[in-house]
C-alpha cells in the first residue's frame, strides 16, 4: 500500500467551530508532516513528526493542535479559524531519518489533502 | 537570496517538444533533490528524486543534478498535453530532522 488518506476531502467551519482533520498511512513510514497550501504557493511546513514525536513546528498559531495517535495516523485539530486560514491542508509522509537509505528521509509522499473554508 | 529559486513562469512548449525546468539552491549542506508535479486542484506527486551529481533517467523524465554550480533540473521529452502543471523543486539536507524546502514552483503549459 502506497498510498496516504485524508479526510475529510472538503470541510467548511465557522470561526467558532471545532473540527479535526485525518490522515493515514500504511507505508511503514515513521515521519509524517502537516503543510498548508495557498493557491499558486507551494506547501507551507506547519508541523513534522518523527517516531510519534513532535520535531518540528514552525510557529503555527496555537488554534491548530496536531495529534500523533500512532506511527499510522496524524490528526490536525482546529478550533477558533480565521478565513485567511482557508487553503488546502496537505499529509505528507516519509521514511523517518535514521531509517533505510540515507537522503530518503525526505522523499515525502503526499495525501490527497483537505479544502479547508473558514466562513 | 530565497533558499530554493526556480525559473519563473509560465513555461509554455509545443506538443512533442522538451521542456527545461531550472531550479537553484542556496544551501551547499543540501543533499537530496526531489521534484514533484501538481496538477491544479489536486496534490504535489513525486516524480523525480536524485542525490548524486549527475543524470537520471525514468522514462521521458530526466534530473539533472551539480552540486559544485547549486543547481538540480528536470527535462520533460516529448512533451504532452498532460504534462501541464506546476512543478515543484523540493531540497533537503540530512540532519536529525525530516524537512525539505520547496521552491516556488514553475506553471508549464505544453501546447497541442
């Protein structure tokens, strides 16, 4: 199986909503990652994590919460949005540094993503 | 200097043409290169990724890579319609974390 999920494909909230975004992978990869992408902009990192742990967040507003429940899945929780949030929410996964051949680390794979509209 | 630049866009090519895709980076510690096509709407897909100087080859897709001048590329032969999107140059180096940096990606239009 090579392939990463998202769900939801489509998700419109109000600023006051709480919602949750879903991804999965089985491709055995220890290290998956959250990007936010803004049309006609590449992928924006939010978050990265690495055997379940959070390595990297690059100071995004607290009103997004990521959650690693285990090496499969990776949750991004959103409460209190602002429409300038609205963009498509990228999954990405990849084998974690330390693990198989050395630079594949960062061959990333990419879910589907999640068209996110805060009204 | 932005970390990842790429050739500005749009590329526009004729059908069955080769399309040239530029992409510099800054960083010397940068080790491996990936890129990635989006189609409008949908996804980035990886499509080419190489780590030492040289060519590679898959298919009608080629990746150029010379650390010495910074620079990575991709050629497209025989272009296709298909071959429309946005590509993604992406450059990552190996340290105890797992991130690479995008560049700001090239539109290419291959004319029927």
């Amino acid at each position: 199986d090579t392939e990463v999920t998202q769900t939801p494909k489509h998700l419109v909230m109000g600023m006051t909503n709480k919602k949750s975004l879903k991804c999965e992978q089985h491709m055995g990869h220890r290290a998956m990652y959250w990007y936010k992408q803004k049309a006609k902009k590449p992928p924006e990192l939010m978050f990265v994590y690495s055997y379940e742990k959070l390595s990297i967040n690059e100071s995004v507003p607290s009103r997004f919460s990521p959650e690693c429940p285990n090496s499969s899945l990776l949750n991004l929780h959103l409460h209190a949005l602002q429409p300038e949030d609205s963009a498509l929410y990228l999954c990405a996964s990849s084998q974690a540094y330390g693990t198989g051949t050395s630079g594949r680390a960062n061959e990333q794979f990419f879910g589907p993503g999640t068209r996110l509209t805060v009204l | 200097q932005k970390e990842v630049e790429q050739n500005s866009g749009p590329l526009s090519v004729p059908e069955g043409a080769i399309a040239s895709l530029n992409c510099t980076y800054s960083d010397r510690g940068s080790q491996s290169f990936f890129w990635y096509r989006q189609y409008s709407g949908k996804s980035p897909e990886l499509i080419m990724f190489i780590y030492s100087n040289g060519d590679k080859e898959d298919g009608r897709f080629t990746a150029q890579l010379n650390k010495a001048s910074q620079y990575v590329s991709l050629l497209i032969r025989d272009s296709q319609p298909s071959d429309s999107a946005t590509y993604l140059c992406a450059v990552g180096r190996e340290t105890s974390y797992d991130k690479v940096i995008f560049g700001p990606g090239t539109s290419l239009s291959v004319i029927p």
